[in-house]
C-alpha cells in the first residue's frame, strides 16, 4: 500500500506536475488563493455566512446602550484573531521584500556537479527571492547604511535549494559560535534599543575592533556597497564555501555569485538619510514598480570553483567566510541567470512567512566545512521553528514543488494528511530504491571524505591573516569609492561618544589598512591622529572589487526615474519629446507640478479658457524631493517664471546637482538651472543658441529657439502621459 498525500496539498502536487516549470510555483499556490473580488459573502473562519461585522452584540433599549454580551462569537473571532496576528519578526534581516521569478541554467556543469538544476539547460526553475537590510526591526527605512541579504529559495525538481546570501561577499565572522555576539554588538544597545538601523554606535564598533577578523567586512560595508540604489542593481554573493559533486562522486569547492544585468548602483550617502524620512519604502517600492512595469530585474548566475585537492594552494583559507576568492586568481564562470517577474499577492502568508534555510541544499551539491556554514546550518532551521512553528515547511510559500512523503509527524499546525496504517521506516508496505532505474545517484548523499584530527576549540592558522584582504579591498577602489569609506568611518564613528571605541578604530585599526584614511578620520573624528602604518600595504589590488567596474554592457536609463518639473504655460513640444524618450528607453518619467491639479501647456488656455487637455502632474512639488529621482528636466515655456519663485524648486535643482544626477533644461529653464547653481555653486551652464544640446558640468541644456510645433502635434503623447 502506498502512502497518499490528500486534500489540497495533494490537489496541489498533481496540478504541479503538469504545468510548465516556470509556472510550477504559481499554479502550487493558486490552491490557497482567494480574491477579494469574488462575489462570496463574508463569513466566520468556520464558514458560516456573517451579517453584521460591525456592531457587537449587546443589550439595548431605545434611550441607552447596555454591556457588549460575552456570548457574541463573531465580535470574540475577529478580536481573538486580531490580537494574535503578530508572530516574531526575523532575529536578524527583519526589514525586507521579496518577489517570484525563474532561473535558468545556460551552460550545463556536468563534470562538477550531477545538481538536475545545475545539468539541465532546458528547465525553468521557479524562485522566490528575498531581500532584506540587518540590523533595523521589521518598520526600519530601506536605505539605511548596511548589509544588504539576498536569499533565493529555487524550488528545484529535485527539492528546495535556498542560497541564504547577501550583496557582500565576506562576512564579519569566521566561527559560527560568536554569531549572537556579533548580533548583539550590531543592534540597538540593550540599555536603551538605540540606534534603530545603524551601526553607528559604540558597541558595533567595539566589537569589530574586538574582532580583527571583522576588519575586511567592515570597509565592505562603509563602502557604497551598503547603501545601493536599488535591490536591482546590487550584487549578490552566497558568500559561503559550498562543494559540488559530480556523478564519479569528486567534488570542487564553490562560491556562487549574482552580477545584476542592470549594473551595480549606489545611493550617495546624503540621498540615503533623506530617502530614509521622504520615504522609507523606497526599495521595496522600486522592485515592485519595476516588475509591475514589465522591466524584470535580471542577474547572471556565476560559479568560481577549486578542485579539492587545491584547498592548500592558496595565501587565504578556501573556507574562510571572511576572506574572497580574488577572480583574477580563481575566475568567474557565467552559467545561468535569474529574473523577478511577479509581485507577491500579499505580503505575510508569502514574504513574510518565506522560510530560508541553508541546510537546504539538493543532490549534487553538499557542504564544506566552512565553520560559518556549519553552525548557519543549526541556526535556520531552529529559527523558523521558533517563528513559524515546526510545520514551517508545509506553508504554501516554503513548500516544494515535488512530491514531499517521511515520516516527520504531527506538531502544530499539521496540514498534511498520509494515508496508511504505518508511520515509520522501515516497514512492510514501502519500497523505495535509494539510487534510480540507471543506477545513478537517486537521492542526497552526503559525499565520502576522509577526516582525522584531534577534539580542539580552533581554526586553521590560514584564518588569522585579518587584514591583508581587507586592504586588497581598499586599494582596488576608485578615488571617489575610496572617499566615500572615510566619509563614511567618519560619520559612524562621530555616533560613537566613548573615546576608546573611535580611538582605537580611527588610530590602530585604520593605521592596518591605510596610513592616509587613518589620518584623515582621526582627525575628523577626534582621535589622536597616528603617524606610522601598524603594518605595511604593498598597495595590492584585484579585479572586481570596486563597484566602478560593473556597469551594464550598454548604459541605459530602463527603470530610472526622471522628473519632469512643470507648471502653468510650460512648453509642450519639449514636454512631448522628453517624455516619448526617456518612454522609448523604458525609463519611467515622472510629472511633478506646482500643483497637482491640471495644468496646461503654452497655448493651451487662451484667454482663462482651456483649448487644449492639459495634463495632471503626478505629484505637486510639495509632495516628493529630488532625492527620489534619477534625474530632472525642466521644459522651457512661460511657466518658468513661476518655477523661479519657487524656492523648493531651487533647492531641488541644486540638490540634485550635489547628488551627480543629470539634469536636462530647454530655453528659458536654461536661466532657472543657472540661477540656481549659481547661486549655490556659483556655476553658469553652457547653453547652445540652437536647440542642440550641450553638456556641461553634467547638465544637459538646449536654447535657442526651437523646432517648430505646437501642442497639438504633441497631444497625442502628452495624453498619454
Ligand atoms: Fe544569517 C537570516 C544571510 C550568517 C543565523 N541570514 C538571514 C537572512 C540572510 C542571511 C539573507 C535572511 C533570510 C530571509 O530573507 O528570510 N547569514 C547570512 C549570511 C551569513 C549569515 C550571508 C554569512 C555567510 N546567519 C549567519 C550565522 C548565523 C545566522 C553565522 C547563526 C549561526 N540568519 C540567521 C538566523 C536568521 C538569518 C538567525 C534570522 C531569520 C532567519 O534566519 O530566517 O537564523
């Protein structure tokens, strides 16, 4: 007799079995899916149809109102359910977002790996991907300064595999055992639960100068890594040593790593607190604007792989998290790549109630003995018991999409029903052959390795060499990367009011990486300012490591937005032309107005009476902040009179300028941008007296008097708007 699943879950499995597998996920789900549209009634949890929800029972008469009555069972469940809604938020990575899409595989890694993931070209593996900041609680703001997660749950054929990365490659531990010290160093200080999403406090910093192991992951995360632009356009590394196994059973050490298509992007830091107030979503919406919109986010998938009989062979420990595998000495192979392209439904049962969990890898991939990796693989599966419950794995968003049948039994909240009069292994109706009709590898099996050594609270001496890559990491940025880290050091440690935690990162832990950037923050911060290096920087850099150098094969502005600032008689053609461009680059503009009521275009009101349509801005000026645009235009036309009396508008313009973003100006908003930076900057952009554009200071401006047109030509995309 074979063991059946039943009910929905079973409905769900069979239905899964015949739908493409890019689908498999979706249509799994759709069986716990219910639409509000849907004409169906309101009812209690146990179905019974409900006719008042909004008065509770109680006695009356016609002049009072008497006591509310214990006895009315629908006012106690919908009570009861509301004061239980609440479940732990996540101990770490609290504050995230996630979306679905697939992965797929585009060169086959037979001879390293027998993972049907990792062999077969022709699948689509649904995923479910998840983003998250660290240290700030579930409501922190999105683009606050600090390590990005990056965790993807592939529901493979095969089972569920979940890489539980982050955009940082390294990591600030090497044992698994200091992780809750770690965590409570980095978190609000426990006197006072202060700061909420920061490390800019006394206790993180004293416990990475604690830590000189940390030192490599700490100029990662005060680099602008720790402040992207967008969840779209950063990097995501598995950051641990995993193993692939191939068929012969021999296996190759790997790092998986995610190079968004879109490029990597950051946020200047002054942006990232402002956005952080303006609008604390900020990339949470971004990723659901860009999917909803159709520009799918997209990332190649890449391996760097060491045989195992190279793990000595190199000057770092090939198990040590804290340490890269510079691609200049192990390269980067592009196998596959992975798109978001939905949004969930809602957000708990699905983003909320996503489950990760190292430990779950699939045959032909297995573990090393990364001791950070080793004691993750307790961690997450004992936390999601504690959030989730023991039956975690069987809630629709953490189920997989194959057949799931052991003898795991019972506990809270048990949904799934197995038929049969026996529930243990071995036993006298069940066969399962543990290797396939070919003979092959049917199952996980953990691969043979020899090990001997003695019982010791240790690591191997490789670990201890703590700086040499953290200054490999310094010397590979840019001029401007390499400011924005002292500015950064700077800024966290003036949060620091106790002299011997800024003391001894600005004096001696700096002093080990670079003299000039130790010098520099000390001074800035207070410290005394050391005059030796604590050791020497042989000034040695590796490819790859300044963000510079991971630009999108063709610039493009796809899913940038652009504001385009206007009010009352602004010009229509040049309105009209930039919106059909930065559209026909699957940019997205933005029209912010001096109100938003509608507003008409020169010549669209004649005499107080509106001959044309006009258009309504999407938000008025009050509303949004340059902060939360890529890039401005301001078209030429009468209503620039208006714009210029506008201090917000000045303010925006310059602002932006200080923030690098492009600016684009026709005709007389030529004079605006110039009075506004001028004032502040004291800059005069260049304008041509034709309506070819010019560039200058990285402001984009046309003058001069411009095609002919009116704004009936251009309705058409105004309307469209
Ligand atoms: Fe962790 C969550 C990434 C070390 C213990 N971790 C969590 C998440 C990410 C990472 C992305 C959020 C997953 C989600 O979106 O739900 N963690 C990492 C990386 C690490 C790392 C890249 C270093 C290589 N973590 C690490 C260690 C431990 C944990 C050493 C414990 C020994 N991590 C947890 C956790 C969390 C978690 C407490 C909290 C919520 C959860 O697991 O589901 O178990």
């Amino acid at each position: 007799m074979a063991s059946k699943l039943a009910g929905g879950l079973q409905k769900a499995q069979e239905a899964v079995q015949h739908v493409s597998s890019k689908e498999k996920k979706i249509v799994d789900l759709e069986h716990d899916t219910t639409s509000l549209t849907s004409k169906q009634p309101l009812t209690t949890d146990h179905g019974t149809r409900i006719h008042n929800t909004d008065q509770w029972l109680r006695v009356m008469n016609d002049q009072r109102t008497g006591p509310s009555l214990l006895e009315d069972q629908i006012a106690r469940e919908k009570i009861t359910r509301f004061d239980h809604e609440r479940i732990p938020e996540r101990v770490v990575h609290a504050r995230g977002t996630g979306a679905f899409g697939n992965f797929k595989l585009h060169k086959s890694i037979q001879d390293l790996s027998y993972a049907g993931i990792l062999n077969d070209t022709s699948r689509n593996t649904p995923v479910f991907v998840r983003f998250s900041t660290v240290q700030g609680s579930r409501g922190s703001a999105d683009t606050v300064r600090d390590v990005r997660g990056f965790a993807v749950k592939f529901y493979t054929d095969e089972g569920n595999w979940d890489l539980v990365g982050n955009n940082i490659p390294v990591f600030f531990i090497q044992d698994a055992i200091k992780f809750p010290d770690f965590v409570h160093a980095v978190k609000p200080e426990p006197h006072n639960e202060v700061p909420q999403g920061q490390s800019a406090h006394n206790n993180f910093w004293d416990f990475v100068y604690l830590h000189p192991e940390a030192t490599h992951m700490f100029m990662w995360t005060m680099s602008d890594r720790a402040i992207p632009r967008s969840f779209r356009m950063m990097q995501g590394f598995g950051v641990n040593t995993f193993v692939l196994v191939n068929k012969a059973g021999k296996r190759h050490f790997v790092k998986f790593h995610f190079i968004p298509q879109l490029g990597v992007h950051s946020l200047v830091w002054d942006e990232a607190l402002k956005i952080a107030g303006q609008d604390p979503d900020f990339h949470r919406k971004d990723l659901m604007e860009a999917i909803d919109k159709k520009i799918y986010p997209k990332w190649d998938f890449a391996i760097q792989v060491i045989p195992e009989d190279k793990q000595d062979a190199f000057e770092f420990d090939v198990l040590d998290a804290t340490k890269i595998w510079p691609e200049d000495i192990v390269p980067l192979q592009v196998i596959g790549e992975l798109e978001l392209n939905r949004n969930v439904d809602e957000f708990f049962p699905q983003t909320e109630q996503a489950a990760f969990c190292t430990s779950h890898i699939v045959p032909g991939i297995d573990f090393s003995d990364d001791p950070l990796l080793q004691g993750r693989n307790f961690s997450y599966f004992d936390t999601q018991i504690s959030r989730l419950g023991v039956n975690w794995e069987e809630l629709p968003i953490n189920r997989p999409v194959c057949p799931v049948l052991n003898h795991n039994r019972d506990g809270k909240s048990r949904h799934r029903i197995t038929q049969g009069t026996v529930n243990y292994w071995p036993n006298r109706f069940q066969a399962v052959p543990p290797t396939n009709a070919t003979g092959e590898p049917g199952g996980f099996q953990s691969s043979s390795v020899q090990i001997g050594g003695a019982k010791r609270r240790d690591l191997s001496v490789k670990f201890g060499d703590h700086l040499s890559q953290a200054r490999l990491f310094y010397n590979s940025l840019s001029e401007h990367e390499k400011l924005h880290v002292r500015k950064a050091l700077s800024f966290e440690l003036d949060h620091c009011n106790d002299p011997t935690v800024y003391t001894r990162i600005a004096r001696h832990r700096l002093a080990e990486i670079d003299l000039d950037l130790a010098q520099a923050v000390a001074d800035a911060v207070g410290a005394a300012v050391p005059h030796r290096a604590m050791s020497p920087n042989r000034g040695k850099k590796a490819p790859h490591l300044s963000q510079t150098e991971f630009m999108p094969a063709k610039p493009t502005i796809a899913s940038r937005h652009v504001a385009v600032l206007i009010g009352e008689g602004f010009d229509a053609v040049a309105f009209a032309g930039i919106l059909a461009a930065v559209k026909a680059a699957n940019g997205f503009p933005v029209l912010v107005g001096t109100t938003r009521s509608r507003i008409y275009a020169d010549g669209e009101r004649l005499s107080g009476k509106a001959v044309g349509g006009g258009v309504v801005p999407d938000h008025h000026i009050d509303g949004v902040r340059s902060t939360l645009f890529d890039a401005t235009f301001i078209p030429g036309g009468p209503h620039v009179k208006t714009l210029a009396q506008n201090g917000q508008i000045k303010h925006w313009i310059c602002e932006s300028f200080g923030h690098l973003k492009a600016i684009g100006a026709t005709a007389e908003a030529v004079d605006l941008v110039n009075e506004a930076l001028g004032a502040v900057e004291g800059l005069q952009v260049a304008s041509s007296s034709s309506f070819e554009p010019v560039e200058s200071y990285g402001v984009v401006t046309a003058g001069g008097t411009q095609k002919p047109g009116s704004f009936k030509e251009t309705a058409n995309i105004m309307r469209g708007a």
